[in-house]
C-alpha cells in the first residue's frame, strides 16, 4: 500500500510541475496567444512524461482559461 501512496504523491507532483511549466512558458510569451500548444507527444517527450500525465494537465489551463481546446483543421 505504501507503494501506491508514493506513486501518487509523485504522480502529483509530475502534474503540478508540467502544469506550472506550461503556465509559465504562455505567461512569459514563449507560446503567444494564437498559437498552437505542442501536441501531448511533444509535451511528453519535452517533461519527460507519460501522455497521459499531459492529457491530464492541459484539462486545467483549459479550465483557467489559459488554453482553448480547438479541432483541428
């Protein structure tokens, strides 16, 4: 059980870390409004983490209005 305990705090501090980086990086102009976020595969491979680490954060900016989900094109 102590196991599963640890996974997830470290799971959670994964998501909080990806979450404030990509806060940051529209915050500081690194990713203009406009523009198009890397996809999850990017996003993975540049915080080194799983995709859905990623799916699971970019559901928060969207809810804090920092990302807007669009269907592509």
């Amino acid at each position: 059980m102590g196991s599963v305990l640890a996974m997830k705090q470290r799971s959670d501090k994964l998501y909080r870390w990806v979450l404030t980086a990509i806060a940051a990086a529209i915050d500081q102009g690194r990713h203009p409004v406009g523009t198009r976020l890397p996809g999850k595969r990017g996003l993975a491979e540049a915080f080194a983490v799983s995709r859905p680490t990623v799916r699971d954060v970019m559901v928060a900016p969207e809810l804090r209005g920092l990302v807007v989900r669009r269907l592509r094109v």
